[in-house]
C-alpha cells in the first residue's frame, strides 16, 4: 500500500453546487432544521459571534486535538472560495483556535465562513470585520501548532457528523447541516414550509389565533380539554 493512500489531507472533494448553496442561503436554519426531520443541528453553544453574521456553503471539515490549529491552518491552504471551514475542537474552551489574522486569511481567500466547536480571540476585531464566525465562546490564550490531526474527512461536530462537502447554513438561531445529497430536495419544501408559515401569520393578523390542526393533534395524544366557564 502506498505511503499516501490514505492522506490526512483530502483536497478532492464533491461539493454542494454552487446554486443550491445560493437558494439555501436564502432559507432561514430553522425552516430547513424543520424541513430535514429536526436534525442536523449542532449543539447550542455553537453561537455567531454577532446575531447579524449568517453563513451558508460546502463544509471543509477539520478535525484537531483541543487546543492545536495545526490543521486548521492546512484547511486554509486549500479551501477554495465559497467554502465554510468547520472544525470539530471538541467543546474546548481554554484557548483559542483562531483569530484576526486567520479569519482576515480565510476572508480574502473568499471562504463563506468558519464553525468551530472551540474558542476564539480577538472578538472586538471578528466582530467588527463582519466575516462570519460561529463559535463556542473566547479565551485570549493562543493554540498550538503541532499536533496532527485530518481535513476533508468526516467529523462529528456537536452532535451532528458532517461529511465534506455537505451544506452548512447558519444564522442567530445556530448552525444545521444538511447532506450534500439532500440538499435540493431540502430547499423545495423549505420553500413551502415558508409559504405556509406566513400564511399562517397572515391569519393570526387576520384575527384566526387556533391553529386548524390543534383539535385533532389534541385528540390523538388523548387530550382533553376542561369546559370553559361561562
């Protein structure tokens, strides 16, 4: 077997097209979380670091040991523009992966944005340079820089295992996942679960405040109702 059969840098990889990331953009992260069977998404500590910052594209994945961003480094090297680095750090919060001179790396690269299970620093900067972030928290320690560890390799990342490839979108409500696979079918009946959404708005501004399905769900858990006094 060669030495290189199995690197633990992958740069080829199937991306979600280009157009498909562009149409899911346009999807808020809770209508697809809703629409691809309420999961996919990541653990809550995964946050933006401004509530304005939204992402959406392929992930790069990226797998470290806690408090090294060897890799993450390597992921730069060959991310192309569009991508969305997302790296498992495992939760870890005593020192940062990342900062202003990678994210400002990653921004003229053309990257779409960056997800880390994991710390960061330099927040007021992250902030203010509005390339979007997604973390679990800050610490203004530094990593290290020599463990090794895979990119463009499946990770399991808050819960959620993420291949290469597949679509990230995220925005003030976190972070979901969808498989590359299932991405177009995922937009069409986000699309319409958004129809219905404001339709429903609509007739709740229109004075229709009972939902038409409330009855029957109530009736199938075996709910009932005590008669309202008059």
């Amino acid at each position: 077997m060669s030495k290189n059969s199995h690197p633990e840098v992958r740069t080829r990889i199937e991306r979600t097209a280009p157009e498909l990331v562009k149409a899911a953009s346009a999807l808020p992260a809770a209508i697809l979380a809703d629409v691809y069977g309420r999961r996919g998404t990541l653990h809550g500590r995964i946050t933006p670091l401004s509530p304005t910052m939204k992402v959406a594209g392929p992930a790069i994945t990226v797998e470290v040991r806690p408090g090294d961003n060897l890799m993450i480094h390597a992921a730069l090297a060959i991310a192309q523009p569009g991508d969305v680095i997302i790296v498992d750090g495992r939760a870890d919060q005593t020192c940062a992966l990342i900062g202003e001179i990678m994210t400002t790396q990653a921004q003229q690269a053309g990257l779409a944005g960056m997800v880390l299970d994991a710390a960061v620093r330099d927040v007021e900067a992250l902030r203010s340079n509005g390339f979007p972030i997604f973390s679990v928290g800050a610490n203004p320690a530094g990593p290290t820089k020599f463990v090794p560890g895979r990119v463009n390799w499946p990770i399991s990342i808050a819960g959620v295992t993420v291949n290469p490839g597949d679509l990230v979108v995220g925005d003030a409500d976190g972070v979901v996942i969808i498989e590359r696979e299932r991405v177009a079918e995922m937009i069409e009946a986000g699309r319409k679960k958004v129809a219905d959404e404001q339709a429903r708005i609509k007739g709740i501004h229109e004075g229709k405040l009972v939902p038409g399905w409330l009855n029957s769900a109530l009736d199938a858990a075996g709910v009932r109702i005590e008669d309202i006094a008059k």
